[in-house]
C-alpha cells in the first residue's frame, strides 16, 4: 500500500489533475498501476501473466498491459464479453466460468476468428452437451478448458475450505473428462485451470487480527502444499488423454509468486493487483499501490466535524460485511457515521479533516473489489503525475454490461 507519508502529496496530485472536473469521477493513477504490473511479472518469475479482465474491465486499460512484456492473454467471465474482445482484436481469451448462453455458443461455433482467439470452460459432460445442442449449424472446432477444483478438504472431506467452483477435485475425474472431450467431434482439450482462490484471495495479515492471520497463513501453507502435489498430478492424468495441452493455468494476486513455482504451471492469472482495491491491502506474500480511486463531492457541511458527500454507496460482491464497502482515503482520517454508513444519495463522513473542506471539494475512496468500481462508472481518468493524460471508456461507457 502506499506509504502514510505520500498520501496528503497524491490527494494533492490527484485534486490538481482533475481540477476542472466534476465529481462524481473515477481515475487509474497509471504510475501505481504499471508499478503493480511490474511487480506482477516479477512475482511471475518468467511466467506469463494472463489478465483477469472482471477486474479491469477496461479495455484501454487491458490493451495497455498486454503490451507489457511478461503478459501474455487474457481471462474472461462472460462468453458474450470473450466474443466481444474477440471481434475486437484480443486474440487469446480463456472464458474462466461455464456458460449457458446458446446464442454466444452458436457465433462462436459459426465464427473462425472467434473460436480460434476463444476458449470455454467445462467441468461437467452436460456441458458439452448444451454446446453441442446449441450450435445451430457452426462447424467450427470449440477450445475447452477444463477446471480443477482446488478446495482443501480436511478429515476425509467433511471439512472443506475454497470456493465452490468445480465438481472434479480428484485428478482421475479430471482425466475422465478429458477422455470424454477428446472423444466428442467438434471439441478440442486445450488447457487446464485451476484457481486456489482461498490462497491468493484471503487477506493473511490483517491489522488487529494476529490469532486469525496466523491461521489464514497456516492454512494457506497447508493448501498450497496439498494442492501442487494434487495439481502435478492432475496435469499428468489429463496430459496421459491430450498430450498437446497447451497451457496450465493457476494462481491469482495474492499468489502470483507460489503458484509460478510450481513445474506443472505454465501461466498465472492476475488482475486485481492492477487496480489494488482496499480487499489486497492485507497480503504479506505481496505490497502494491492503489491504482484505482473515485471521488464524490462535498454537497453539505452539517456540523462541526461533519461533512456530507453526494452518493458513494457502492458495496462490492461477496459475502455482506464492513471489508464489502468502499473506505474513504483521502483526506486521511475521515469516516462513516455508524448509523448510515455510505449511502445511495448521500454519505455523511465525520473527522476532523471534514472541517477543512469545502463544499466542492473531492473526498477519494477506494473500492472493495477491483474491477467492480467500473460498474459505477462510464469513464476511467488517466492520470500520469499530476495531469490527465486520457479518459477512456469502461465497458459500462462502452454500452457493455455483461453481468
């Protein structure tokens, strides 16, 4: 995270270059966004980064790290949204979830330059089913990948830790799967993932909380000891039915570095370590910079410590709680009223700080969950030092919402 001591210089960095724009706004502060890429790609260890685009949700901003050496692809979370980079140019994009959409099915099947820059994710045969159904006439050969789950499952299975994702945890089931692709025309087993998301996307050193860090960190150990032998071996099962397996894929932000060590991997999945929402602050396996802000306005000074911001109720997915709530950061020091927390229309801050602002003023936030911020926004503000160097459109600015 950035140092307490550069704050009050990038708040001041920040209010000179969007001076003479209106908030509510968003900017990408492209120093601290290619440090993290750069930090990425060192993590990576030689390993191609392939950038997780629900995160970014950008494509100015996807285009601009794919020039970056050590990135290589990118990994989507919508078919519509990977025939979309597709026909505009992005030519390897690996769809991370399974999808239902037969329409999407039927261009992608129609279409060579979509299922030749296209691959689509399966766990289960009735997938492949509904794929096969929905071609509608397409002749063209559909990429798979398949999904590892990669949960820890503790005394026999009956406790499990990591996200429900795929049903084929055992290496064996796994490479039935893979027979039963290789088997079907019309599909071609490509690649593998498999995301440890209870490793790289829980906090393991969180302020406050020494007894629960310690045991996040010695659960993640545990995991991702159990999870390289499990993976090697699952890579070999499913190279034993495809031997032409052009990529293994693994990892995330927070365990960029662990997964590229591993000899079965070929590429890592990164994206929120781009923007570094307020969720990556905690991490002792990495330190980046918050790339990604927004600012809302103060409309109203109620009081004596008190000042009052347009809107700013963004809560990020997941579970509810406090960490799903975008954190006021800058000016320092000042925070949510208890009783209304950030709001739809409007959100009181108190603090000391609130007593030097004026109405006008920007009060910048930083969002849970990174890529999500761009569901708010049709605009990103570039910002290179202390100037706008660009304002590009999001997916949203580009009319595109695709969950």
């Amino acid at each position: 995270m950035t140092p307490r001591t550069s704050l009050g210089a990038d708040r001041a960095r920040y209010d000179r270059a969007t001076a003479h724009l209106d908030a509510p706004l968003a900017l990408v502060d492209l120093d601290a966004f290619d440090a993290n890429a750069a930090d990425l790609v060192r993590r990576a260890g030689g390993k191609p980064v392939r950038v997780a685009s629900k995160s970014v949700r950008c494509r100015a901003l996807l285009e601009r790290v794919l020039a970056r050496p050590g990135f290589a692809g990118v990994m989507s979370f919508t078919l519509a949204e990977s025939l979309w980079l597709a026909r505009a140019g992005f030519e390897d994009v690996l769809l991370a979830y399974p999808s239902a959409d037969r329409a999407a099915f039927a261009e992608l099947s129609d279409d060579p330059k979509l299922a030749g820059a296209v691959t689509v994710m399966v766990d289960d045969p009735a997938q492949l089913d509904l794929i096969a159904s929905a071609r509608a006439g397409g002749t063209q050969e559909i990429r798979i990948c398949l999904e590892l789950d990669t949960s820890l499952r503790l005394f026999g299975g009956r406790i499990r830790v990591g996200a429900r994702r795929s049903p084929l945890w055992e290496p064996d089931r796994l490479a039935g799967l893979a027979r039963a692709v290789t088997r079907r025309p019309g599909f071609r087993l490509v690649g593998l993932m498999a995301y440890e998301g209870h490793v790289a996307g829980v906090a393991d050193a969180v302020a406050g909380r020494p007894l629960r860090s310690r045991a996040v960190r010695l659960m993640q150990t545990a995991a991702r000891r159990e999870l390289a032998v499990r993976r090697a071996a699952a890579v070999a099962a499913v190279r034993a039915v495809a031997p032409d397996l052009e990529f293994v894929n693994g990892g995330g932000t927070g365990s960029v570095q662990h997964t590229a060590a591993e000899a079965a991997v070929t590429e890592v999945a990164a994206g929120s370590g781009l923007f570094v929402p307020r969720l990556f602050d905690h991490y002792s396996s990495f330190t980046a910079r918050p790339a990604a802000l927004f600012a809302q306005p103060v409309v109203r000074r109620p009081g004596v410590g008190v000042v009052t911001v347009l809107g700013g109720g963004y809560p990020a997915s997941g579970a509810a709680g406090p960490d799903r709530l975008p954190v006021p950061y800058l000016p320092e020091g000042l925070r949510y009223d208890p009783r209304e927390g950030p709001g739809e229309v409007q959100t009181p801050l108190l603090g000391s700080p609130a007593d030097d602002l004026r109405i006008g003023d920007k009060v910048w936030f930083r969002h849970a969950k990174a890529g999500e911020l761009c569901e708010r926004f049709d605009t990103l503000h570039l910002v290179s030092g202390d100037r706008v160097t660009a304002a590009v459109p999001t997916y949203r600015g580009e009319g595109r919402t695709f969950l």
